[in-house]
C-alpha cells in the first residue's frame, strides 16, 4: 500500500469522527434548570430537639415543614423538596447544591427524622429545605438555629 492509499484511508476513517465534532459545535449549549421556588410562608423547623435542650450522645432530630411537601431528591414536584441538616454552622454556598459532608446531612429519601450522634458539648442545628437537585429554593427555606448541648 502507498503513502497516498494509507493517508486516503486516514483521511475516510477520521472524517466522520471530525464532522461530528463540528456538529457538536454547532449546538446551542444547555441552560441550567432554575431554582424551584417557594411558596410564601413556606418554612422549615426543628420540632425536636427544642431550643436550650440537653440531650444524650445518640438522640433523635424530628424536622418539620409548613406549606410544602416532602420528596425523594432527583423528584421534581412544584412546592416540594427534602431536608439537610446543618451541624456546627457548616458552611455552605446558597448558589451552589448542597454539598454533603459530617456537618451537612442530607435526607433525600424523604427522611423527617434521624437518630443523631455528637460529641459531648455544645452545637448547633439548622434545617435547609432544597428541591430535587440540592438546592436552595427561591425564597430560601431554611430553619432559625437551635443550640443543643450533649452531655458526657
């Protein structure tokens, strides 16, 4: 075979591979989804533990939510979403989906309850309600903070 037989036969068998990269190209590029909103009122919070409570090393944390509805995370229903929970004042970014880590729990089965465990001293706890994708709805529903002290 030739040179000019073998770079002829380069050329056939990458040509389809390029056009369709040119093609890709030509593609509009995919819009991010927008945040779910919130209906007004909406809102989460701690039912238990209460605000100021002691509590055992292990103890459970019941969440609550007004006027919206609990759902598994990866559904997509208007005016639902799951809870996280913020431990210790995690850090988190509000554009960004939840990241999840030991101090920013996610529920995204549908959890309303958990059996928490931590260190003896003091901590706080806030509930984050975000839809589908980990993320914050517009308005934000997040829970006032709770202080909860463990005891040895």
């Amino acid at each position: 075979m030739t040179i000019k037989n073998i770079l002829i036969t380069i050329v056939v068998l990458l040509a389809p591979m390029y056009l369709s990269f040119a093609e890709d190209d030509k593609k509009p590029p995919v819009k991010a989804e927008p945040k779910m909103s919130s209906p007004k009122g909406a809102k989460v919070y701690i039912i238990y533990p209460k605000d100021g409570k002691t509590v055992n090393k292990k103890f459970p944390v019941k969440f609550g939510v007004k006027k919206m509805g609990v759902a598994p995370a990866g559904i997509k229903f208007p005016n639902t979403g799951h809870h996280h929970l913020i431990i210790d004042g995690a850090k988190f970014d509000m554009k960004l989906p939840l990241p999840m880590s030991d101090t920013i729990k996610h529920f995204g089965a549908g959890q309303t309850e958990t059996l928490l465990e931590l260190k003896p001293g003091k901590h706080t706890l806030k509930l984050v309600f975000a839809d589908h994708l980990h993320r914050i709805h517009e308005p934000a529903v997040i829970s006032d903070e709770i202080t909860i002290t463990v005891k040895e």
